[in-house]
C-alpha cells in the first residue's frame, strides 16, 4: 500500500508548477472572464446575465421583476462566482452614462455618475431592454454553439447571435493577465452604416470606414479632439485622442460672468471633478472664482463656476482643463477574443468579424428554419392527401385496434410516412371542413415559397447579403438615435494665462550673500527703514522692485543656479530675515555663497550668454538657454559649470549680449598680481556640465581672484592684501591670447609684496562706487575718481589700515540702496 503511495508522488521544481498553474489561471481570466467577444462584444459574464434573463421571459415586454432573481439565476446556473460581481455587471449594462445603448433597464437606484453605489439587489428591478432582444433574436434557431454549463445540468451559449455590432456600439473595458482593452462606445447608426458599406465593399479600407464613423459618440457627450489619434486607432487598435468638457462662458449683470459646464468626459466622475475645482477655489489657486456649484438634476447634468468681476473666464477655464478631469486623455486599446484567442484589432478587422459572425447566423437560422418549413410541409402535404380521401381514411382508422396500429395502417394502406400518419391520427375533428383543405392548400404555397427563398439564401451569397443588410438597416430605423459628442480634428493647446494664477503684484525682493532670500510688499518696506532682517555679517547681494510675475535665477560660487518664479518666494515682512535656500534646496555647501541674481521676465526666450570664470583657471561661455529650469527645480540646483575640485569656485559671471560677443574682450587677475587680457571670442561655447577651457597660465600656489569683461574705455581698480588701492586704463594690459600668463599688474616687492584680492572692472569716465571688505567684516567705501589713474607697474596708495579694520579680502561694487518713489 506504501508503495502504491509513493509511486503516484512526482518531483516537480516549483518554477514548473507554478508556471504550469499560473498559464491555466491566465488563459482562464483572459478568454472567459476580462476581454469580450469580437462577435457580440460581450465578456461571459454579460453574456450569461442576458441569456438567464431571457430564458427566464424577463423582457422588454413583460414586467420588471427583482435583480436578486436574475443574479441568482446567473449564479447558481452559468456563472459560479460572487454575487457582487455579477451585479455589478449587471448595474454596467443598464447604466446610460457608461453604455451608448443599455442593454438592461432597471427600476431603483442603478447609481449614478458621481460613482454613487446603486441600491442592494434586492431593492432593484430590472429586465432586458428593447435592443437586447436584437443580441439575442434567433437564439432558438440553433444560430450559435451551445455548451454545457460548468456542472453540465444546463446548456449555455458560446456567442449570442447579436445582430448589432455591440462591441463597437457600447464599447468595452477590461483588464486581465498580460492584457488590457479600452474600447470607447460609438454611435449604434453610424456603426451600422460603416457595416452595410463594408458588406457591398469588400476592398473597403478604415478612411473609407471613416466618412461613415468619424469618432466615438459618448454616452456623455463632450467634445472629442484628435482626428489622427482616432484614424491611428481605427487602423491599428492603439490611439490617443482628447476628450473636453463642454463649456459657455455666460455674462451676467455687474460685469460678472460664470462658466457652465454641460458636458463631462467619458467615465469622469463628477463628484470629484467638482470637489476638485472648488478645492482650487478654495485654495486661490486661480483668481477670480467665487462658487462652484453641482446644479445637476433629472433634466441633466450642470456645473456652474461664479467668477468674480472683471475675472479672466477665459484663463480660468484653461487653468481648469488642464488642471483637472475637465478635459482627460482617452486611449483606444482595442482588444477583443478573435478566432478564441486575445488580439489587438482597428475598426475594420473588428467589422469584418461581426459580419463573418452574421453570415453564420444567418445561415444557420436558414438551415433551421428550412428543415422547420419542409417538416411542416411534409405534413400539410399529407394531411391534404387524407383529406382527399377521407373516407377510406377514417374507415381504416375505425377499423384498426387503437392508435399504432392505425399509423401502421395508414402508411402500408396509402403510403403515408411516419410523421404523416401521427398528424392524421391526432388530427381533431373539427378540421374536417372544405375550409380547412383551403387553409392546409394555402399553407403548403406559403411554405413552398419559404422553402424556395431560404434555399436561396443558403445557395447564393448576394441573397444572404441582402438579407442582412435589411435586417441591419431595420435595427438602425429602430433603435438609431443622434450623435452626442463632438468630433474636432485638432487638439487645442492649453495655454495658462500666469495673470489667472498668479496675482499680478509689485514687491520688494532681496536676496542675501549667505544664501537668505524674501519677498515683501511695497508697503512693509517703506515702512521698515533700514531694518531688513539680514546678519550683521551678511550682505545685499540684490535689491530691487520685481512683479510676482517674473523669474529669478540665483547664482553661487559652487556653480550652482537656483530658479524660481518670484511669485513661489516666501512673502515675508521687511524686518524677518527671509528663507534660506537651504530649506528647500539639497546639496548646497555649508560655505557656499551667492554671487550673482538676475531677473527675467519670461524663461521660455532666454538669449545671450554667461562668461564664467573659476579660480583654478578655467573659463567658459553658457548659453542662457540651457539654464532654463527643470520639474526638479523646487528641490534641486542645476549646475552651470562643472568645478574640477572642492577648492574650485566661480569668481567671475557676467552675461553676454549678443552685441558684446563682438566688441568685449575678457580681463583676468590673479592674486600673484598678474593681469592678462583676450578677445571674448577665443573663450568657446560649452555645456552647463562642463568644466570650460584653461583661462590662464597660472604659477604655483597662484589663483584667479577677478575675472571680468571688459573694453578698450575701462580701467581696472585693484584692491591689496595691505590695503593698496590703485586704478589704472584697459590698454595698460596689452591684449594678447587666452591661456599666457599675463603681464605684472602692480610692482613686485622683495620685502611684503603686495598680493591682488580684488580686481574690478569700472567705467574709466564715471566710475562706480567700490565697496572693500575685510577680514573683520569691516566695509570701506572708495571712490576711484577720488585717486588719480596709476600706471600698471606702479602699487598704488594705502588707503586701508589693516591694523585697525583688517585685511581686505575682496571688492564689488557699491549696492545703491533701493528708493521707492
């Protein structure tokens, strides 16, 4: 017994066995489960709810009876899975939001398109609606394969007969193992004018298909945009289209306006779409909306937004558009069971089956209803014949000994066949009468043309053809109603008007050399004096009047760049010391400064260039452009030059206009007091990530401290580690080429040489204010008109006295105090 045991035990890997489970499982979910049918458009579960509905006489015709009799039924018949699910199904068919043409109608709560749940089955009532008797017409006739059901007690169908395309009429949308289908529904008159001119037009192609069938028609109307999207998707089964709300801008009294909305995207739940909205009202992301309302009733669906005077409605409503569900993408992936196994087909293919589908049907309905006709009159043929002798027949009849043996009588007496004999017998006599042989006569013509016209129908194909032309074409007169979407061929841009977003304000903006930037309105600077919140240790890198709708770009000494639109700055009051971009920007250096901010008022045209300069010896050119900031620009810097190490810092950005490409030239300083000076035009043009070319040929232990642009009408200031301070003309350095080592910019001492730690490129007639700063974080203002011009070998004069404020450590220009007028 042991042995017996062990001998029926196998030794599989687990990657076999579930492998081997797992394409059961797969192949299940996919054929009769997730994808419908090509032929009727039905998945088995939808299928199953319709077949049991109708077996059980719940029609159209006939009164509602409750939900919970059917799902039942389909349950404990066909479809042994929870009951929820086949409700489910069962609530899809008879929603009018989801499907173009219902296939059930139900009495009670059936939900709603705010996704409300619909009522228990046991509330709801429900039938088979009009049309879905099409789908299931001629079931009887063995039109299509019946197999049994899963405990083999029932019969159930493998396809109804359809006789609508429903797979394009109301659409589908599944997801199973390795696949997905997204079929949009259609319009039920326009689908069947395509099919009728594909059934005279063999050779027809999906543009031919497209004159009859320009785009889906959804239940919910709206507007659909994208002509090639949806001629990619009738071609292949994969397309993108748009699909927007419709909307009316309504003027009202006081120079108010609302924008109404009447139509909704297919499948967007309006519920959330209006919560939505009204969070953005709610939260000021847009100015100008005041209410959002769900007006919705019986007699239709109707949001209302309230805009404020003056409110750009337009702006508004494209903020809305692309900011919520009011207008979504809708994808095609057509995907549907085709000869028993999942394919991807476009419009045609997807025709071509359903009218293969009723080709069969009808023939098999032909057949059926021919064997039925030439049964029936056989029969006739026979009674018609024992009516012509009637006598003898009912002599032979009394004189047999009960019922068989006057069949068997009847046909060995006058060669009646079995099924003639058995009508005979069974023949009331209240028949008996010359009026009904004229009936029986009439019958046996009616019959005999039958016979002849079916004949035809399963002989010649053009006769099968008409036929179902004017059964199609019957449906379309009956169950046909008018397009409700829109099709637009282009897609519309969405473009946001910032005025919608961003109020349009003048502020104050500061941004600090440690890396602290605010903004604050007009009116808290001008009431703040001289407060403005920053250390005592740090410095005014920019200040200045800016609108909330313009950019900044903030430059530090690390070669990083951080954008952001004005309107994103914190607002703060004059007097607090603002954010630092620490708090919102990773990976900045404890050390690391600003060292330059510039404001734009539109980063889609950023032009010109930026010289950057690093103080191991690099130089380079960046195009604006490239700078233009990206999704991450909230959390992370870009970088405009890639430094070699972390001793490298930017000492030199300035932008370059197109007009300074050709007449600018670069000067160089370095703290060895060497100065060099070339045309801008031998520093190439690189990427943000890249490290530039060698500026200049530096000594041991030498650095670049200033780099600057400059012409033949400037001159240089210098700053000394002791204090010196001397300006000179452009042309005392001579211009030669990019990466020599320069010429002596002050006289070499033996004894405490004066070494170069800032260099500054002024106007030589009306020079700016020069601020040095020391060590001590001491400021000494200098006036370079106050000193007379010095030639290049000389060291200038000392206008610092390091013992008592410091060492200088740099120079810059003067910030001109802001005055608000």
């Amino acid at each position: 017994m042991a042995e017996d045991i062990n001998s029926n035990i196998q030794e599989l890997s687990l990657e076999t066995v579930m492998g081997d489970r797992f394409g059961r499982y797969s192949k299940y979910i996919i054929q009769d489960r997730a994808l419908p049918d090509i032929r009727d458009g039905l998945k088995p579960v939808q299928r199953r709810i319709l077949y049991a509905m109708n077996k059980d006489g719940n029609t159209y015709d006939k009164q509602f009876r409750k939900s919970a009799k059917s799902v039942g039924n389909v349950m404990g018949n066909y479809h042994p899975h929870g009951d929820s699910s086949i409700y489910e199904a069962m609530i899809r068919m008879s929603q009018s939001w989801k499907l173009r043409a219902p296939l059930i109608e139900m009495h009670g709560n059936n939900g709603s398109i705010d996704n409300d749940p619909a009522a228990a089955m046991r509330y709801t009532e429900a039938r088979l609606s009009k049309l879905a008797g099409e789908m299931l017409r001629d079931l009887e006739k063995d039109t299509v394969d019946m197999v049994l059901n899963f405990d083999d007690t029932e019969y159930e169908p493998t396809v109804l007969p359809g006789h609508f395309p429903n797979l394009l009429v109301n659409g589908a949308t599944g997801i199973s193992a390795g696949y997905a289908t997204n079929i949009p529904p259609h319009n039920l008159g326009e689908i069947i004018d395509a099919t009728v001119y594909l059934l005279g037009h063999e050779h027809a192609t999906v543009d031919d298909l497209l004159t009859f069938v320009p785009g889906p028609d959804f239940p919910t109307g709206a507007i659909v945009q994208g002509a090639e999207g949806i001629k990619a998707a009738y071609k292949t089964g994969k397309g993108r289209i748009v699909v927007r709300s419709r909307t009316a801008i309504v003027p009202l009294k006081g120079g108010k306006s609302q924008i109404v909305i009447s139509e909704i995207p297919y499948e967007v739940n309006k519920a959330d779409l209006v919560r939505k909205m009204d969070e953005i009202r709610a939260n000021k992301d847009v100015a100008g909306m005041t209410e959002v309302r769900d007006e919705s009733d019986r007699e239709g669906l109707q949001i209302v937004i309230e805009l404020s005077k003056d409110a750009n409605a337009d702006g508004i409503l494209q903020y809305l558009f692309k900011k919520t569900d009011l207008q979504v993408a809708y994808h095609f992936n057509m995907v549907a069971i085709h000869n028993q196994r999942p394919e991807q087909v476009g419009l045609l293919t997807a025709l071509q089956a359903f009218l293969e589908h009723q080709e069969e049907v009808i023939t098999k309905r032909a057949r059926y209803d021919l064997k039925k006709a030439q049964d029936r009159q056989h029969i006739v043929s026979g009674l018609i014949k024992a009516l012509s002798i009637l006598d003898e027949v009912i002599a032979t009849i009394r004189g047999s000994q009960d019922r068989k043996s006057a069949k068997g009588n009847l046909i060995a007496a006058y060669d009646f066949t079995e099924a003639q004999a058995e009508a005979i017998v069974t023949l009331q006599l209240y028949r008996l009468t010359n009026t009904d042989v004229t009936q029986l006569q009439a019958e046996f013509e009616d019959l005999n043309d039958q016979i002849a016209q079916l004949k035809i129908i399963l002989t010649d194909p053009k006769a099968l053809k008409k036929v179902l032309k004017s059964e199609l074409l019957a449906i379309k007169k009956e169950y046909a109603t008018p397009r409700l979407t829109e099709i637009q061929g282009e897609v519309q841009e969405i473009k946001i008007d910032k005025t919608v977003t961003v109020a349009n304000e003048d502020v104050v903006l500061l941004v600090s050399r440690a890396g602290y930037l605010k903004r604050a309105s007009l009116r808290s600077f001008s009431a703040s004096g001289n407060d403005n919140g920053l250390r005592d240790d740090d410095e005014i890198v920019y200040l200045d009047k800016v609108n909330t709708l313009q950019h900044v770009f903030i430059f530090t000494n690390k070669g990083n760049v951080i954008y952001r639109p004005i309107h994103e700055i914190p607002d703060f009051k004059w007097k607090d010391a603002g954010e630092h971009l620490s708090q919102t920007i990773a990976g900045l250096s404890g050390d690391e400064v600003v060292m330059k901010v510039v404001v734009v008022d539109d980063i889609d045209a950023l032009t010109g260039e930026w010289l950057i300069a690093t103080n191991d010896g690099y130089i380079k050119r960046t195009n604006f452009a490239d700078l233009a900031p990206r999704s991450t620009y909230k959390k992370k810097p870009a970088t405009f030059i890639k430094l070699k190490d972390d001793n490298s810092l930017v000492v030199g950005l300035h932008y370059v206009d197109e007009e300074k490409l050709a007449f600018d030239e670069v000067f160089l300083a370095s703290y060895n007091a060497q100065g060099l000076r070339y045309n801008l035009a031998e520093v190439p043009t690189t990427g943000p990530r890249t490290a530039g070319v060698k500026s200049m040929n530096l000594v041991a232990g030498d650095y670049i401290v200033g780099a600057d642009l400059i012409t033949k009408d400037d001159a240089i200031a210098l700053i000394s580690n002791r204090g010196a301070f001397k300006w000179m003309a452009a042309d005392e350095v001579p211009v030669t080429s990019r990466a020599k080592k320069g010429v002596a910019i002050m006289r070499e001492l033996k004894s405490i040489p004066h070494r170069v730690v800032g260099a500054v490129v002024v106007p030589k007639t009306a020079p700016t204010a020069l601020t040095v700063i020391t060590d001590r974080n001491q400021t000494i203002d200098i006036m370079p008109k106050e000193h007379p011009m010095a030639q290049r070998y000389s060291n200038g004069s000392f206008v610092i006295d390091t013992d008592t404020v410091g060492v200088p450590t740099r120079m810059q220009p003067v910030v001109t105090p802001l005055i608000l007028v």
